[in-house]
C-alpha cells in the first residue's frame, strides 16, 4: 500500500498540531513564568501588568538588567549546554568509562555538566558581560530588568544549599536501595514461574496502593523509640532516628520498592531467559550471569525506573514534612514554609526563586539521559 494512502487528512494534522501546541503551552507556562519573575524585584514580579513583569522597568531602574549582549551569551550558554547534554555527552561517557563503570560514568558526566552550567551562567557570564557592556554602546544597555539577588538570597542568606544537601542525602539513598533490591527482585520474579511469584506481585501493589500517611503512622512509634530498640546494639550511642534522614529513605524506599519491583520485573520479562541459559554454559553462575550479561541490557531499564525513583524521593512533601526536623527538612517543605501569611513579596519571590532553582536538576537529568528513556519506555519498562 502506498504511503499516500496513510497520510493523515489536513484537517487532522492542524488539529493535532494545534492541540499539541496547546498542551505544550500551558504545561510549560507556569515554569516559564514563575522563571521571569525570580529574576525581578518585587514591585516587578507582582504587577497587574503582564509586560512589566517581562520587562521589569522598576528592575532596571535601580541599575539591575540584561542588554543585548547579556542575553545572547545566556541563551548560547544554555544552547551549548542542552547541546552538549543531548549529543557530545553520551559518545564521551562511554569512551572514557572503564569497562563495567558506565553508570557510574553516567552520574559524574553529569554532575560535572551541571556544575559547569552553573559556574558559566553565574560566575563567567557576569564576568565578561561587565568587562564587554560599556565598550558595546547600545548592545551594552539593558533592556530587560533582571537580578540574580533572590537566589543569592536564598541560597546563601536562608541557608538553602543545606536543604539542597538534605534532599541530595535521602533521594541518592531511595534510588540507590530501591534499584539494587528492585533489580534482584524483579530479575528473580520475572525468571520465576511460581504461583508464589504472582502473589509475592499482588503483595508488592497492595501495598504500594496505600496511603503514604497510614506508612508514616505505622513506622513512627518505631523510629521514636528507635534508641531504645538500637541500645542493645550500639550502647549508649543509640540515635533517635526522628527526624532524621534515614528515616524517610525507610519510609519512602517502603513506598516505591513494589513499583520499582513491577517495573523492573516487565522489563526483564522481555530480555530473553536464552541469555542467561548461554551463560550458564560459558561456566557462569547464576549472579555471574545477571551482573555480566543481563545487566548491561537492562541499563535503560534500569535508569527509567531510577528516574521514577528519583522523582518520588525529590518531590515528597507529605513523608519529609512528618517526619523531618527543621535542620534535615529537605527543599520542597522548606518551600512551602516560605509561603505563609506574614511574609512580605520580596520573601515571596525569593520562595519563587528556590522553586525554580530545585527544577534545573530535573532538567539536567532528562537531557542527559534522554536517550536512556526513550529506549527504556519503548523496551516494556512501564508495560501495564
């Protein structure tokens, strides 16, 4: 059949196009938003005006703005960026990563590309924009009132690069506990043709069907106590582990085990078991066989569950905010304490300016490892 025969009627690509168009702007509008107004001063930020919130005239009027050079070189800095993240990125991790240390690779790659983002965006770009401003005439004269003051406030001044520290500790100990027991569950389970196997299964999302409050609840008298419990063991040195860090990893590792469990078990079911069978007969054993031939298949498996992981941990509000005390709070209830009553609009817009800031790492991830979970999606990983 012709492929003419299988082209889309006009009406319906417009159509399409046009939803798609439509989606895409209101999902992205509210990050684009609260984006231009951490950049403005107060009077900015909350005007009725939607062209002075863009353009900030109160802003520039008190010698804070972006010129035309100021701009370019922002935009060639997240373009080279996103550049680098989408195409440079992956050929130099797997070329540079010794043998079995891709992952590993994977995560120092793109730490170091988001510290080079943020040392270029706020070290070298104000650098060489003051340097090149006063020589450029009119391309050095600001045109958009912008200032960066409200994350050097809430970075520095609030203390938020400790929460950032916070939300580092508990999501690196979700994702890393969730994939190393997920993956041997799941690869034991999908190789397993039980009956014990199905219900281990049923088990596993029942229980991640319940409400995160009643997990809080049921974990809570253990972790107030938790000295008492540990004294046998550690003496007088026994911690309290309310409050603490590990104790929401607990939670939270209890709460997306059975789904990291689901999806990496579909995963593994499309890997042929004639793999682990050759294995086998190369005089490998049956780990040898997972670490040494099916691992290295699962890889975009693994990191589209990691992903899911890694959002869950990030995003929580409800387990943090219970169990965490104001010094281990983590970045997303420290937001939400900033928005109350009594704070004033410039404590607003630096809540504004830590909203933003904690999705820059969400965007690194998916450009570095774009690829990764296309493969992972399509290869069966979220499979109902």
């Amino acid at each position: 059949m012709s492929a003419k025969a299988f082209r889309q009627p006009l009406s319906l690509r417009i159509a399409s196009g046009g939803f798609l168009a439509l989606w895409c702007l209101i999902a992205a509008f509210p990050i684009l938003w609260i984006t231009v107004m951490s950049f403005k001063a107060p009077i900015d930020a909350f005007d009725s005006n939607p062209l002075n919130v863009i353009f900030g005239p109160e802003t520039r009027s008190t010698g804070q703005g972006w010129s035309v050079l100021d701009i370019a070189l922002a935009i060639a800095i997240t373009w080279v960026t996103a550049r680098i993240a989408t195409r440079r990125l992956p050929g130099w991790v797997e070329d540079l990563s010794p043998r079995g240390w891709v992952p590993l690779g994977w995560v120092i790659g793109a730490l170091v590309l988001g510290l080079g983002f943020v040392v270029a965006f706020f070290g070298a770009l104000p650098m060489v924009s003051d340097a090149l401003n006063p020589v450029l005439g009119p391309l050095g004269r600001d045109i958009i009132g912008a200032t960066t003051e409200h994350y050097r406030t809430v970075w520095v001044d609030r203390g938020f690069a400790q929460n950032f520290q916070n939300s580092l500790i508990v999501t690196v100990g979700v994702v890393t506990i969730s994939l190393s027991v997920g993956t041997l569950a799941g690869y034991g389970l999908a190789r397993s043709g039980s009956a014990l196997a199905f219900w281990i299964l049923i088990i596993a999302l029942i229980f991640r069907a319940l409400p995160h409050s009643v997990l809080v609840a049921g974990y809570l008298p253990v972790f107030i106590s938790s000295n008492e419990w540990l004294a046998p063991i550690m003496g007088e040195s026994a911690p309290t582990l309310y409050g603490k860090p590990w104790a929401v990893i607990a939670v939270l590792v209890a709460i997306n085990q059975p789904f990291t469990i689901w999806m990496l078990r579909s995963f593994f079911q499309n890997i042929p078991s004639e793999l682990d069978e050759a294995a086998r007969v190369d005089g490998c054993s049956h780990f040898q066989a997972f670490r040494r031939v099916i691992m290295p298949v699962m890889w975009p498996g693994v990191i589209t569950t990691g992903l899911f992981s890694f959002l869950l941990a990030y995003n929580d509000f409800l387990v943090t905010s219970l169990l965490l005390d104001a010094s281990n709070q983590t970045m997303v209830p420290a937001i939400a304490g900033m928005f109350n009553r009594e704070t004033t609009t410039t404590d607003q817009v630096v809540a504004v300016a830590a909203a933003v800031s904690i999705t820059a790492p969400l965007f690194l991830l998916v450009m570095v490892f774009q690829r990764q979970i296309v493969s992972g999606l399509t290869a069966g990983a979220v499979k109902g």
